[in-house]
C-alpha cells in the first residue's frame, strides 16, 4: 500500500496536470483521484480473493464540457467575492481530511471571527487516517471569516479561514 506522503505527492502532480482523472491498482489496492474544480481522492483496500495480478496503471483524461450559463453567472458572484478579499491571507488545508475547530466536542474552538491570531497559532485540525494534523495560521493578523463547519470534509489547498493581516 502507498505511504500517505505518496498519496499527497500523487494528488499534488494530478491537482497540478491536465488530467482530469487517475486511477492505480497494486496487489488489492486502488486508488481512484478525480479532479472536477477541486481534487477528489478515494482510496481503497480491497482483499484479492486469488494472487494478486501484475500492477496496472491507467491515467484517463475525463471528457470536457462546455460551461452553463448557470455557471457563468456563479463565477462572476465569486470573482465579485474574490475583489473584495484579495487583501486577505487564506490558511488553506494542506490535505485531505475531516475539519476540527476543536480539540475535542467539548471544548471550545481554538478560534472564530474576530480571533487575534500569530504566525504560529494553531487554528483548527484536520484529521487524515486517524492522525489529528495541527493547522497553524502562518501569518499574524485578525480571522475574518470561518469558511468550513466543523466535522466538515476538506480537499488538499481548500481555504479554510480568511485572516486579515497585520
């Protein structure tokens, strides 16, 4: 089985390509990474009832579409959002997991909007294969805005928090 820093590296190379999907298998595992706007991976363990095949390998480029309308129209809400935060620093998450705002149910959220933050103030967690990942702001300044929920799935370079910087 891939280790996780194989998984980051495979889904930054996909996140940075021109492909739309990837797809790996190796002795019973796989690994399926679609890309549609943000990175989405799925990996998955499966028990090969015989002797596992020799390793197969197959890169597909997804078909393209033509945008909508519809969607027109949302970009242009979210080009018009992106204006007025360019002056904004986003701690984005540097992978794949569940967001935490907390260490645990019970206590309280390491920040929320209008918390004073330092370069290495931990912010939130993000749980990835059972390993609770600390997010530090990187930068000193105010959060502005919380973007996700708690408990709440992140991709890899999601933001998670605007930060208006000192």
């Amino acid at each position: 089985m891939l280790k996780v820093q194989e998984i980051r590296e495979l889904i930054k190379l996909v996140d940075q390509s021109s492909i739309d999907e990837f797809s790996y298998e190796y002795e019973g595992s796989k690994i399926k990474m679609k890309k549609h706007g943000a990175v989405k991976s799925v990996v998955e363990h499966v028990q090969p009832a015989a002797p596992a095949p020799a390793p197969q390998q197959a890169v597909q480029e997804a078909p393209r579409t033509e945008p909508k309308v519809e969607a027109a129209a949302v970009q242009e809400v979210k080009q018009e959002e992106i204006q007025d935060t360019s002056n904004l620093h986003k701690i984005v998450s540097p992978m794949v997991g569940t967001f935490y705002q907390s260490s645990s149910p019970e206590a309280d959220a390491y920040v929320k909007a209008g918390s004073k933050v330092s370069k290495d103030s931990i912010v939130c967690i993000v749980e990835a294969m059972k390993l609770f990942n600390e997010i530090e702001a990187e930068v000193n300044g105010e959060i502005v805005e919380v973007l996700v929920k708690d408990g709440q799935l992140v991709e890899y370079g999601q933001a998670l928090f605007l930060v208006k910087p000192e």
